[in-house]
C-alpha cells in the first residue's frame, strides 16, 4: 500500500519518488514518467516531488545517472582494466545485454533529453566517458589519438546496443548476442587493427633522420 504523504521522513522523499519513477519506467518505459504519476506511485502529494525535481526533465535527469551509474557497474564486474581485445569484447557484450536487460532505461538514458544542469547526471555520464577512455589507454597504450580511438569504441558497442534494441540483429539467445558482440570487436579491434596501431607507434618512436 502507498504511504501517506506525511510518513516520509526528511531526506526520504527524494529516493521515494526516484524508485516510483524507476517502477513506473520499467512498466510503462518513458511515456508514463511524470511527475504526477510519480507522486500517485509514491503515494504523496501531486506536488511533493516538486520539492526535489522541478520539472520532468530534471527527474528524467535523475533516472538516467542511476542508470549510468549501474552500467558502469555492469562495465566494471565485466572487466575492470581491459588490455586485450577478447577482455574488451567482454565490456562490449556487458554494455549490450544491459541495453537488452534494461530497454526502457537506456533510452532514456541516451535518447530523452536531460537537463544539462543536473550535476548528478554529469557526474555519472563523466563516470562512464572516463572508463571508456582508461580502457583505451590499456587495450592500446600506444595509440596516435587515445580520445578519438574511445570515441570508436564507445561508437561501436552503442551502435551494437542500438541495433540489437531496433530488432536489426539476432537477439533471440544471448549466446547469439554475444557471439556477434564478441565478433564486431575483434573484427575493428583484434588482428590486423592491433598490429596497425603497433606499426604507428613504432613509427611515432623511432628517431628523425
């Protein structure tokens, strides 16, 4: 049962609504977010979820940095430091089922607009932006361009995401996903691409005539 409004004590309010919104999301995905929806679900006031976000953008805002912040989770338990392309393949396939697991949220996430204000999000979508870049600076520590290489990687994977999510790939098992996950990373990443970087670096260092 909804408790009433006055049940809640400082502080609560806040993580109420967010696990309304959240329950709501999962149930109805984005179209049932709103805050007077949220405040049925939580069982309080058609304002009260004013006092902690002021439109639906800021609580859309605060969904999508919890959603960051369990991808980055989901990122990290796959591999903490990836260095070679079958440990990166990794990343990618834990980066995909959670689009698969999660639909609802990662759109949201990626595909509603956010308040660019809200630190919260910021914080976390920095969070994941950052590991994308360390694991570059592991998997290819000799790399011309490290920012433009994390921006292949994340382009790549968030695309698979994305097609798998449109129906345009085989998500029928998860064994199928990631085998084709698993696959798209080592055709850009593995081989051929790993020497190609080698031959580069080892051009960058050797000396000037």
């Amino acid at each position: 049962m909804p408790q009433a409004s006055g049940s809640y004590h400082h502080g609560d309010l806040r993580a109420a609504c967010l696990r309304a919104a959240l329950g709501l999301l999962e149930e109805d995905g984005s179209a049932g977010l709103s805050l007077r929806a949220v405040a049925r679900r939580a069982g309080v006031s058609a304002t009260a979820p004013y006092r902690h976000y002021a439109d639906r953008d800021a609580l859309v805002s605060a969904v999508a940095a919890e959603g960051y912040r369990e991808l980055a989770g989901n990122l990290a338990a796959a591999h903490p430091a990836p260095t070679t392309p079958d440990e990166l393949a990794a990343v990618a396939v834990a980066y995909v089922r959670f689009a698969l697991d999660r639909p609802a949220m990662f759109r949201v996430m990626f595909a509603e607009p956010c308040d660019p204000n809200s630190a919260e999000r910021v914080a976390a979508t920095a969070a994941i932006s950052e590991y994308v870049q360390g694991v570059v600076r592991g998997a290819f520590p000799g790399a011309a361009d490290p920012e433009a290489l994390a921006t292949t990687v994340w382009a790549l994977v968030h695309g698979l995401a994305f097609l798998y999510l449109d129906g345009k790939l085989d998500s029928s098992t998860p064994e199928a996903v990631d085998a084709q996950v698993r696959a798209a990373v080592r055709a850009l990443f593995g081989g051929a691409a790993v020497t190609a970087v080698a031959a580069v670096t080892a051009r960058q260092g050797a000396p000037r005539s």
